[in-house]
C-alpha cells in the first residue's frame, strides 16, 4: 500500500512538534519567579536543568493512552465560520464544544492546579497539561475550521468536506517542504520550526539553545515593549483565566488568515513552501514561540506567586 501524504500527520500528530513545545517551556523556565520555581519542581518533582522541557510533550502521547481519549480536543478549538482567509474568527463560549476545548482546557487545569484540597498527583497533571496547552494555543494553525480527523478518509476531499474542513487546522493543504510531501499544518508543527535551527530530529539541547536565543530577543530585543500585551494578569474587571485562554486564541487564529493561509487554500495547495512562504513565516513562528514562553512564565507566575513578573 502506497501512503498517501495523508497519512504522515495522523498518528500522534502533536501541535508543535517537540522542538516548539519544549522551547516555550524552556523560554517559561528562565522567567519564573523563585516561589514558582520552587512550586513546579516540586509538582514535576524533577529539578534537572529542563524541568518544565521534560514533560512539554506528554499531554500528545496522554490522550492516545487508554483512559486519556477524552482530552483529544483539549488541544485545539475550531472557529465554525467560512474558510480562511476570508474569515477567521474564534468566538468563545460559542465555538467550545460540550466536551471541552483548548480555552475550557487552560480555565480547568488552571483551577486544579490552584486547588490545594486537590491530590498532589492531580494538581502535577493539571501543571502538565498547561505547559502542553498554552504552548497549543499559539499556533496558529491549530486554531482554524473544523477538524477533518472526524471524516471518514474517503470523503476528506470531496466538495462538502472541503468547505468544512479547509481551514481544517490545514491538516487538509498538501503541500510540499524541501521536496517532500506534507500538509500545511504539520510544516507549521514541525518542518518550519526545524528548519530554523537548522535540524531534522531536535533534541532538547537544540530545544535550550533555540529558547536562550529567543529569551535574548524578549530581554533586550524587539519583543520587550510587547510583552505586558502578551500576557494576562487578570488585573481587569471581568477578567478569568477562559477570557484570558479565548484571548490567546483569537490572537493565534488571526495569523492565519493574515499569513498562514492568506490565500485560498486551493491555491496553496500543492505548492512548495520551503522558501519565500517560509521565510515570511519565521518571524511568525519565533514571535509565537515567544509569546507561549512569556504566557507560561506569567501564568504559572500569577498562580503561584501572584503577580506575573512581567
Ligand atoms: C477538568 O479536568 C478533569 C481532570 O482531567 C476532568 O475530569 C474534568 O472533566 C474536566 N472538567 C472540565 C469542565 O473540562
Ligand atoms: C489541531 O491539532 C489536532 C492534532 O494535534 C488535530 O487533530 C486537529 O484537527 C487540529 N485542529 C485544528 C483546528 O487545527
Ligand atoms: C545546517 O546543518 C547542515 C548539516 O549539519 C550544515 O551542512 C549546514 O551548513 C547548516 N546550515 C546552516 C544554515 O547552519
Ligand atoms: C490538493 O493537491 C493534491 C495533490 O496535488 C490533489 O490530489 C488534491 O486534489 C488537491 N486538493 C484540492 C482540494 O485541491
Ligand atoms: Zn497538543
């Protein structure tokens, strides 16, 4: 049997590969402040120098776990409105299915992990699945239309589930990165990240060596007069840790009709992304990889310690 480029991003497919995932906790790691230092190794009960890095990706491998399934949608939302890019729209309660989405995910989790009646191993699961989840919530095309995992591979690409699903995280847009098949959402993952620094199987070194780059241009670069739009201190009346999450959402899901898809999707389809396409998108992906980092820090920060630190 011949597989189809469908096939690659299906199993296990994650939203961030691992190197994106354990750069925004590596980039979290180095803003915390010392009580929530203290707090999450405790939880991790891990305090080697790649901590929170350590489990970045274990939330991927839960939900394929027996008993883990009900967290499958915890890692993404899908806005229900018309194909990028001429629509791009999360609206939260609205577009939260009963079974829970990213923004429920993050507000839930946030919850648990401040409930000290909770377990101890409880309040550690509810610390992993944030440093995975406000990693998820910045890319971009995990924020798109609905998913096409719910249809049937025949039908993936008929009219209908076209419309439905194009956006479809762009899972759906086969396109090509340095001559091999993939889909647009997968290149967002994984190839584009990669290729920025320079490797094809990331270890968490690269991982440390990519989130200090990063975490020199939030100290002293172009990222520092941003940062206190970045994160959420919940100093604003009316503010919550889900209008907080819906936020974050809104703000990813807007880059793809502004870059990731800014064409029709049938347009980019089929075509070779490794170069003009890619290089508009780094800025993209390291001001996002950016943003989860400092969202972490600042979150876990107002949680433990109650201020962000930003
Ligand atoms: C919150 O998380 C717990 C533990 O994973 C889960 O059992 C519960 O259903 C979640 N609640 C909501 C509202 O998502
Ligand atoms: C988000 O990613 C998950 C896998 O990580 C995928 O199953 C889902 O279809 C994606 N959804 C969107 C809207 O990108
Ligand atoms: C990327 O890595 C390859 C192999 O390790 C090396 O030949 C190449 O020069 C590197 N490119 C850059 C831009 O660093
Ligand atoms: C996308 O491109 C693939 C490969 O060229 C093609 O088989 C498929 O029909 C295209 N899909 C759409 C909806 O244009
Ligand atoms: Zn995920």
């Amino acid at each position: 049997m011949r597989l189809t480029p469908f096939l690659l991003p299906l199993p296990g497919v994650v939203s961030w590969g691992l190197l994106g995932h354990q750069t925004v906790a590596l980039v979290a790691q180095s803003y915390l402040l010392q009580k929530t230092v203290i707090e999450v190794q405790s939880l991790l009960e891990d305090s080697s120098l790649t901590y929170m890095a350590n489990v970045a990706i274990w939330a991927d491998s839960y939900r394929n776990e027996p008993g883990g399934g009900f967290t499958f949608g915890y890692h993404f939302v899908n806005g229900q409105d018309g194909p990028p890019p001429d629509s791009c729209k999360i609206e939260y309660p609205k577009d939260c299915p009963p079974e829970g989405c990213i923004v429920s995910a993050i507000a839930n989790y946030t919850e648990r992990l401040m409930d000290k009646k909770l377990e101890r191993e409880s309040r550690a699961e509810a610390l992993r699945f944030l440093i995975h989840f406000i990693g998820d919530i910045t890319q971009p095309c995990n924020l798109s239309l609905a998913p096409i995992v719910h249809t049937p591979m025949s039908q993936r690409l008929t009219k209908k589930v076209h419309t439905e699903a194009f956006g479809a995280g762009a899972n759906s847009i086969l396109v090509y990165f340095a001559g091999k098949p993939t889909n647009l959402h997968a290149a967002w993952d994984t190839s584009i990240p990669n290729k920025i620094i320079n490797t094809t199987s990331p270890t968490t070194l690269e991982s440390l060596g990519w989130a200090n780059a990063i975490s020199s241009l939030i100290n002293v670069g172009p990222y520092k007069r941003q940062l206190g739009s970045w994160v959420c201190s919940l100093d604003t009346e009316g503010d919550s840790p889900e209008k907080c999450a819906a936020d974050w959402a809104v703000d990813s899901n807007e880059l793809v009709c502004e870059y990731a898809i800014d064409v029709s999707p049938e347009e980019l389809n089929g075509t070779e992304i490794s170069g003009e396409y890619y290089d508009g998108a780094v800025p993209i992906v390291v001001e996002q990889i950016a943003k989860g980092g400092v969202r972490l820090a600042g979150w876990l920060n107002l949680i433990f310690e109650g201020k962000t630190g930003f």
